[in-house]
C-alpha cells in the first residue's frame, strides 16, 4: 500500500512577513555590499531613503519590522569598510529624513529619538545639535506624555553644551506647558533656567503657585522650594544661580 505525499501548500500560503523580511534582507544586503565594494578609506555618502520611501508603501503591514531594519542602517552608516565616517561630514538633512521615516513607521518607538537627542547632536556643532532638537522638539509635540525626556534632556544640552539660555528655556518650557505627567523635576526646569537668566520675580512667582496649588505632595520637594524661595534675592540684581539640573 503506497502512502500518499504530504500535500503541498500554496507559496501564497507563507506569512507576508516573511516575504517582508527576506525582501528587507536582502535590500539592507544590497547597500551593505555596496559600502563593501568600496575601496577601503573611501567613505560612501548617506543616501536618502528614497527606496526604501517606496517600499514602505509595501510593507504588508510589518511597518514595526521595517522601522527597526531602516534605524539599524542608518546607527551602521558611520562606521564603512576601512573608514570611520565624522558625524560632523554627515548630511543631517538627510539624517532627518531618515529619522522621521523610522519613527513615521513606529510611532511608538523611542529609538529615533533617542539616537538624535543622545547621538547625532553629540557632534560639536550648534546648528547640528540644534537640528536634531528641533526634530526631538516636534515629535514631542505630537505625544508630549511619552517622549518628554528626550526634550528635556535637549534642555540641558542646550543650557550647558550649546550655552543658550534662551533655547534651554522655550524647550523646558514646552515639556512644562504640555507634558502632564512627566516628573516634577522636568516640569520645573524652566523655573531654574529663568533664575539663570535673571527673571528672579517670575521665579518667585512660579515657586509660590507651585507651593499654592497643591500639586506637589512629596515633602522633600516642598522644603525644597521652600527653602529656594527663601533663599532668592529681594532685587534681580546679583540674581543669576549656579543650580543645575
């Protein structure tokens, strides 16, 4: 008695993931081999992701998949074969393009954030690093809740790295006006950053509301401001405070 073959399935039966994935593969395979194909010490500009714009439109609904693929590309564009690109000859135009792509794809991911705020504006340079906050900036517009501490981390390079005061200020004060529930201490650094530029009467008037209104329970905090109001000049003169954040 012959036993009968196992029946054979459809190539339509496979998951449209895994057309995705091998279809990811082997294009992150393609760009990899042309960085390759290089002469060693010639570096190979970022391109913009134009094909892999179009793809997107294909991504049988593993977008989440074809974000992670795009972020790991864009982390591995420095390091070539033979040469170690400068993040200060990169196009970060194109970088931006790049990133906004991968968080368009996943908005849930914090990993675009994270590589502009923590990465790609560690290059000295103000316009780059400004670049990259105005972008961390935006997005935190769209979900102030969930990406708040990229922002105010934009603060404090701002403040001590890029020396902008100004800058340092509307950034916190952005986490400030719309971040509801981030902790205590993001929403108050413009309070600190408006005493270094010598707004000792809004400080005033800052701390006193936030003693007022209740918001505040936990009991080292409230003596902590209290004690920083006690502590603030009757005048704005001589007003500027070393605090740091």
């Amino acid at each position: 008695m012959h036993s009968q073959p196992p029946p054979t399935r459809s190539i339509l039966a496979v998951p449209k993931r895994i057309f995705l994935t091998l279809f990811l593969c082997v294009l992150l395979q393609f760009f990899w081999h042309q960085q390759q194909s290089t002469p060693n010490g010639i570096a190979v500009a970022l391109a913009e992701p134009s094909t892999l714009i179009k793809l997107t439109q294909f991504n049988f609904g593993e977008s989440l998949l074809t974000a992670h693929a795009l972020m790991l590309y864009l982390q591995s564009h420095d390091n070539q074969a033979g040469v170690t690109i400068p993040f200060q000859t990169i196009d970060y135009q194109i970088v931006l393009q790049w990133l906004r792509l991968g968080l368009q794809l996943d908005p849930q991911s914090q990993y675009p954030l994270l590589l502009a705020a923590h990465v790609y504006a560690q290059v000295p340079n103000i316009n780059k690093q400004r670049l990259m906050c105005d972008f961390v900036l935006d997005a935190f517009l769209e979900s102030p809740n969930e990406r708040w501490r990229w922002l105010a981390h934009c603060a404090i390079m701002a403040k001590h790295r890029m020396h902008d005061l100004a800058l340092a200020l509307h950034y916190a004060q952005q986490v400030n006006l719309h971040a509801k529930f981030a902790p205590h201490w993001a929403t108050q650094m413009h309070i600190f950053i408006l005493e270094d530029l010598g707004e000792v009467d809004s400080v005033k008037i800052l701390i006193g509301a936030l003693l007022a209104n209740g918001q505040i329970t936990d009991t080292h905090e409230l003596q902590f401001l209290s004690d920083r109001l006690n502590q603030l000049p009757n005048s704005q003169k001589n007003s500027h405070s070393h605090q740091s954040f």
